[in-house]
C-alpha cells in the first residue's frame, strides 16, 4: 500500500487557480518532467517564493476553492513531478479534485476550524495521510490527528493507482 | 419525484453506478484539442493503448495556437493531426477550417439536446446551452472517453438560476453572467449543474445562451443548461431536419429533455436584469465584479475580441454597431479574433470587419491566442486589456498583465475612449 504525506507546503489563500499552479505557456511541454521547474510560478501570495519554497514538500495545505479555473491536469502532474503526492483543503474546485484523484493523489476536505489550526503550528510541518483509516497526523510544535471522509469510489482510484487502470480492467 | 435534464441525461446514459453518489456515463461525443490531448495520445501510445472508442463520436480541432508560433506547438499540432488521420477521425478542424472549439463545435451541430459530452477544457460548460450535459475534464479523463467512451462523475444537484426581467439596450448575456458570477461567487456552484431558466433565457439567441453556459464554470459549476426549445431546434435544423417531419416536432421532442415541475433543485435564485448596467471586473477573479460606471476612466492599452466567449456573428455585430464610423484612441491597440471561419466569412460579407479595421483594429485568425496569453496579442507586464473573454486571473493574457473581462460593446467603448466607458454613453 502506498503511503502518502511529507513536508507541508501552506499555501495560506482561498481560490488558488491552475493559471497560478501553472501558466498556460507551458502547456507546450509534452513531457510531465519537463514542468517541474515552473511549480506556482504565478501563485499571487505575500512572501511566497517558488524558488525556495518548494524544496522537499510533500504536501500542500491551503483554503477553499483549490484548483479552480482551467481543466488542465498539468497542475497536478506539476505536483506530482516535484514529488507533491497531496493536497488538503477547505474545498476543491471539482475538475482539480478529480484529475487528483484520476493520477491516484488524493485531495482531502478537512473543515474550516481544522485547517486554521494546522495553519497555527509552526516549525517545520509534517504530514502522514493513512488513506485507509481516513485519518492524518500534523506535526509541528505539537501533533494533530484528523478524520476525514473520502468517497469510497475517491479512494479507489487512489488504490488502483488512478483512473485509467480502474476503467480499464473494468470497462 | 420529478427529474431534472440532467437527472434524465444521467439517468438515459448510465453505465454504471460504483457508489450511491457516483456515476459513470456514456459518452455521446468527446471532443479534443492541441494543448490537452496531444499528452493524451502519448500516454496512451506509451502504454500500447494507442485506440479510439469510437472515431465518429470523437471531434477535434487545433484551435489553442494556430497558426504554429514555434516548434513545441507545432509538435502539438502534428500529434493530433496524425492521431486522427491514424484513427480515421474525419471531424478534424485544421488550419483553413479550424477556429475555437466551443464556437466551432456547435457550429457544425455536434451538439443535441440530451447529449453527454467531454471535453479537455474547461469552458465544455458552453454546449449546456442546447440542453446537453458538457463538462470540462482533465487529461485521464481524457485518456480514458477516448478509450473506452466514459467518464465518471459525482451525481450533480441543480442550481435554477431564474432571469426575469427585460435586459435593456447594450446590456448582454455577458454582463448578465458577470452579475450572476459576482452574487454566486467563484465557487458559489462547484459540484453543481447551473440550470438557466426564465423569460430572459427564453427569448436569448443560442448564442447568447452559450455566452451564459460557458462562463458557468467561473462560479465553480460542472456545466451550464438551458432547456432546449424552438431557439434549439431552429438553430439545429440544418442538421435534424432527416430526423423529423416539422421543426414543431423536433421542439416537441426536445421538450422531453425539460425538467419536470415536480423535479428537485438544491437551491433556487432568481435574478431580475431590468436595471442591470453592464458589468466589469477589476481583479484577478471572475466575482470580482462592478458596473461599468464605477470602473469608468480606467487607461486601456489594448482591446481584446473573441473567444468562446464572445466571438461569435452576435458579437460582432454588437460591436461593430457601436464602432462603426469611430477610431480606437491613441495608443490603443484592438485585436478582432473571430471565433469560427464561418464567423469570419459572415462578418466580412456583412462589412464587419471593414468597420474593425478601419477603426483601426488588427483582424486575426480564428484562434484562442492571446485568450490564454499564449500568441496573437500577449500583454507585457503593466499592461491593461478591456477583454471578452472570460478570464482574468493573473498572469492569464501575459505575465503582470491585468484583463477587464466585459461585453463585447463595453470592449469597444473602452477602445474609442482609450479607458474604461460606459457603451450607453457612445453616441451613434
Ligand atoms: S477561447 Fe479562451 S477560454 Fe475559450 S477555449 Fe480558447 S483559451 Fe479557452
């Protein structure tokens, strides 16, 4: 079974759009590899610098509305190829949160109160998702546990390792 | 329990129900272009899958960047033109016949009423306007309608947006879905179909309706619909007219696809547009919304036309009304970018584009371009564009560009004055 978690990346914003996660400019790139460099290079947010920021995460943490905009997939491969296996959220912009999904990465809705307080920990944080249990751990200066709820058919895909082989041995 | 269209469209295309909440549909056509699908076939050639589920019910079009502005997009280009010439694919849109696939599609009356349709681009919400469910995907999602002729999704509620009222001289669907973006916010509708109804949608052109539907993905909404009538069944009569008798039997038919009195709706908002000004936005969001009048005076440095959104004949001709006889001011640039071939051999027989280019705008290709800030038109950091489209996010047309998103006539008013205007204040 594959685990998931890592390093946080707080990406403290609502409405971060794939324009943000990555411009359409490189959507000429044929290769997934190819976008690594240009992870959030237009992400609009105070203090954030792609060039340093981005170094060893494994998760992203942010509010509501992640994802919205374009369908492009290259926003989750863009994570996927910086070794971003994660995203969790307030909420997730539908098209976002199945392409997640459909490259067997999970996006997980916590609640308002829950994300405020993973935003409050400080230090360096480290996350553990247990797609099974449906439960993470964040750990900073203290530790916190949630539970979340994940669409049996959500998780799945993350256990088939995405959509393409769940429709193909099934359709 | 009444059923909505898109209850009735889910439930006469099931193929299968994994879970209480999820469904997965068959397809009725999947539509591809340059920029989602090219990595797509790869993938797919990659993994030996390198087959088409259906090549009648597959349309593609090159339509992002054309003509080719470099060796990457003209790799684009080559992939999809030789996966469909492989696959046998002969609804493929190249240069001459290509323009911007929510205007070419419908155009060409692949879209029906009933439909189930994919697209890897968000703006497929478009086609809800002839009362089919037409949803934006992702690349797997992509990968997997092209093999197999499915896609999942959750089973959507029906947000009614009701539009009563009378829409009053140079306000449009444009500003009408502005307003509506502004009350609902970006994701007031995510996981939502937005379902527009009302005597306002009643008596809107197909056009118009597909200007309403394709921005409903801004307020976070699976698809836009309207339901289907005789506006439907006219405009696709070229196209039905083997498959019924009488145009009033068509309308009769589409009727079955109407949601049910009884049918349940997770919310209900009613909009009146009789004293709606036109709207314009001012940030980097599609909600972030104001009258014209409160954005007026605002310096321009180009005027940007076309789109899926608003470069259509209605469009144009909205526009040109208002710039025929007048001059973009100085130092404004104005692109005109048609959307469809068939558009821009409308607007040159009709003398649009005469009244464009001497105002002293650049015609262009149908194309995307500088829409996704990829070619024709890109800004450079610090400019300002009065835009019909349907983005501003930043760096959307070019990085440190900012985009105003307005209507058609509202874009022209901007051009004349060089700054942000009121179009009811442009004497004819
Ligand atoms: S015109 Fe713009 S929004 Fe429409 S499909 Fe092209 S890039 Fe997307």
């Amino acid at each position: 079974m594959k685990t998931f978690g890592g390093s946080a990346l707080m990406l403290d914003r609502n409405d971060i759009n794939t324009d943000e996660i990555i411009p359409a400019k490189y959507l000429t790139e044929n290769s997934k590899p190819a976008l690594k460099p240009f992870i959030l290079e237009d992400l609009k947010l105070d203090g954030f610098n792609p060039a340093t920021d981005i170094n060893n995460k494994g998760v992203i943490v942010t509010r509501n509305n992640f994802g919205c905009g374009s369908s492009r997939e290259h926003a989750v491969w863009v994570f996927e190829v910086n070794e971003i296996n994660v995203v969790i959220a307030e909420s997730f912009a539908r098209i976002f949160r199945q392409n997640m999904f459909n490259c067997g990465m999970p996006a997980i809705e916590l609640k308002k109160e829950e994300i405020n307080d993973i935003f409050t920990l400080s230090g360096p944080v480290e996350i553990a998702v247990d797609p099974e249990k449906n439960t993470l751990t964040a750990k900073g200066d203290r530790e916190l546990t949630f539970s979340f709820d994940l669409n049996p058919f959500d998780r799945d895909l993350v256990l088939a390792g995405g959509w393409l082989a769940y429709a193909d041995k099934k359709y | 329990m009444g059923q909505t269209i898109t209850e009735k469209i889910f439930a006469s295309h099931l193929r299968d129900k994994p879970t209480a909440e999820n469904a997965v549909l068959d397809l009725d056509v999947v539509m591809c272009h340059e920029i989602t699908t090219p990595i797509a076939i790869t993938d797919l050639m990659e993994r030996g899958m390198d087959r088409v589920f259906d090549k009648n019910r597959i349309k593609a079009v090159i339509d992002h960047v054309t003509p080719s502005k470099d060796s990457k997009t003209a790799t684009q280009a080559k992939i999809l033109r030789d996966w469909a010439r492989r696959h046998g694919i002969k609804d493929f849109f190249d240069i001459g016949a290509n323009g911007v696939c929510h205007a070419l599609f419908p155009e060409k009356g692949f879209i029906r009423p009933g439909y189930t349709v994919i697209m890897g681009d968000s703006h497929t919400c478009t086609h809800g306007a002839f009362g089919a469910f037409a949803a934006g995907i992702g690349t797997t999602d992509l990968e997997v309608g092209i093999l197999k002729g499915v896609c999942t999704f959750r089973l959507p509620q029906t947000m009614k947006i009701e539009i009563v009222g009378r829409l009053t001289d140079n306000v449009s669907a444009k500003d009408v879905i502005l307003y509506i973006i502004k009350e609902l916010t970006v994701n007031g509708a995510t996981d939502k179909v937005m379902e527009f109804v009302g005597p306002v949608v009643d008596k809107m052109s197909m056009e118009s309706r597909m200007t309403l539907c394709n921005m409903a993905i801004e307020a976070g909404a699976t698809c836009g619909v309207c339901l289907p009538d005789r506006v439907t069944a006219e405009y696709l009569w070229p196209f039905i007219r083997d498959e019924y008798s009488s145009l009033d039997e068509a309308v009769a038919d589409f009727a079955g696809w109407h949601s049910d009195p009884d049918a349940a709706f997770a919310e209900t908002r009613t909009f009146d547009v009789s004293s709606l000004v036109p709207q314009v936005t001012y940030g980097f969001k599609p909600d972030e919304v104001k009258d014209v009048t409160e954005m007026a005076g605002t310096e321009v440095d180009q005027i940007y036309m076309g789109s899926c959104t608003n470069g259509r004949i209605e469009d144009l001709r909205a526009a040109a009304a208002l710039l025929r006889g007048k001059k973009l001011a100085a130092g404004v640039r104005g692109i005109l970018s048609p959307a469809t071939p068939a558009v821009f051999s409308q607007a040159n027989d009709e003398g649009l584009l005469k009244i464009f280019m001497e105002a002293g705008f650049c015609v262009t290709n149908p194309t995307c371009g500088a829409c996704l800030g990829m070619s024709n038109g890109v800004l450079a950091p610090g400019e300002v564009c009065a835009s019909t489209t349907n983005r501003n996010f930043n760096g959307r047309m070019g990085k440190g560009g900012m985009v105003h998103l307005m209507s058609p006539v509202s874009a022209v008013a901007a051009g004349i004055n060089g700054f942000i205007t009121d179009p009811r204040t442009i004497k004819g």
